[in-house]
C-alpha cells in the first residue's frame, strides 16, 4: 500500500512526515538538513511507495507567498523531474509552527526539548499532512 509524505520545506531544514498504508494518521518521519534532503528522499522513496507528496505553502498574515517560496519552487521543480509519477500538492501551513510549539506544550515536553528546531519541524510536517488528510478525508 502506499503512503502520502509531508514536506516543511525550511532553509536550514526540512521536516517530513508520512501517513499509515491506509493514509489516516500522519506520524513524524525526520527532519534532515535541507543541503541533503534530495538525497534523503532518494533513499526513502527507494523503500516506500508514495502516492503523494504534500508540501506546505509558506504564506504570510497577509496572504502574500514568504520569500522561501522560491527556493521551495526549484526544489519542487527537481522533484517533479525526478519523481513525475508522484502527485505534489500544496497546502497553506500559517501557523504550523505556532501549532507545533502548542502541541508540544500540552504533551509536557521540558523547555529545553520545546527549543529543538528539528522537533519543531517535525511536528509542523505532521501537522501538514494531518490538515491535508482531515480536508481530504474521501480519498
């Protein structure tokens, strides 16, 4: 069965998260250093089938896209030349990392591990692929 993986697509880093093989819960997978992200997705997607990758659009209050947005296009572009045969979809991720920190508050996580960055973009690809399966739930 195949899986739907989520992309945080940051400067620095990158979170990513993937469903179960039925596609209801989204779970963190990693967050890699984005320099070495093709390569990661070259191995996972040599391991796992997925159908869809989902990959957050990094909007400002305004609506206006953030400045990231560029790099995210040629990184998309890449992909799409690699993998042409998976479905990239966009899906606004405003808030994610408010959302991210909210979550981790609630689960008692000490401060220390709330200041982890790579946890904090691991999250907000959860939190990506959870919005976008809670929107999609007829697929």
């Amino acid at each position: 069965m195949s899986r739907i993986l989520s992309i945080d697509y940051g400067s620095k880093r990158t979170g990513l998260a993937v469903t179960d093989p039925m596609k209801l819960i989204a779970s963190g997978l990693n967050t890699v250093p984005t320099e070495k992200l093709m390569v990661f997705l070259s191995t996972y997607l040599g391991q796992e089938i997925i159908e869809k990758i989902i990959i957050g659009w990094p909007k400002q209050l305004n609506g206006q896209e953030a400045p990231i947005e560029t790099s995210i296009q040629k990184f998309i572009n890449k992909l799409h030349k690699k993998y042409p045969n998976i479905t990239i979809e966009r899906i606004d991720e405003r808030f994610t990392s408010k959302l991210a920190l909210n979550a981790m508050i609630e689960a008692g996580l000490k401060k220390k591990r709330r200041r982890d960055k790579a946890l904090i973009d691991q999250i907000s690809a959860t939190i990506i692929l959870q919005s976008y399966l809670d929107q999609n739930k007829s697929i």
